[in-house]
C-alpha cells in the first residue's frame, strides 16, 4: 500500500482527535441505553456496543475495539441474560471515559 501523503495524514490525526473527543458523550449513551435493557431489550444496547467495535477499530483503538467486540460476542451469545455482563458493561464504558490510548 502506497503511503498517505502529509495531507491525508493530517486529515485523519483530525478525524482521530475528533472521534476522541467524543467518546465521553458515547459512554453517556452506552449508560443510557444499558440502564433500558431491562424494559427494551438488549438490541439498541447491542448495536451500539457492535458500532463503537467498528469505529474504535477504524481509529486504532484496539483495546476499546477489542473490548466492545468481545462484549458484542458475549451478548449474542446470551442475548436474554445481558444482566450477567454488568461487569464488562461496566470495564467498556470506564474505558471511553479513559480515552488516552494512544492520542496523538
């Protein structure tokens, strides 16, 4: 692969920092969405822990890429017992909030 000229680079330093920034507003959403489980149903909790996998991928942020992915797993999985994940639940949304890794 061919690589990126200065410009393409800058480019996506800006698109990692801005994904950074708002990854204390996706853990408020994680929050919420994890606190409707109980009366909706896992499924929007699911979606939005499989696209944070992908996004978080996508930005280098393996270890948050890797936790969300392992969680998706674990819910699909167990899709009606999502109560038996509060501690990873827990772990991915400290790790948005702790978003350090790697910022450049």
């Amino acid at each position: 692969m061919a690589e990126l000229s200065a410009q393409a680079q800058a480019l996506l330093r800006s698109q990692r920092r801005r994904y950074l920034a708002r990854l204390p507003r996706k853990a408020d959403e994680l929050e919420a969405l994890w606190a409707l489980v109980p009366e909706a149903g896992p499924a929007n909790f699911l979606e939005a822990v499989h696209r944070l996998a992908g996004s978080a991928g996508l930005h280098g942020l393996d270890r948050i890429q890797a936790s969300a992915a392992s969680l998706e797993a674990e819910l699909k999985t167990h899709l009606g017992e999502p109560e038996r994940y509060e501690t990873e639940v827990r772990a991915l949304i400290a790790s948005l909030l702790d978003s350090g890794e790697g910022v450049s």
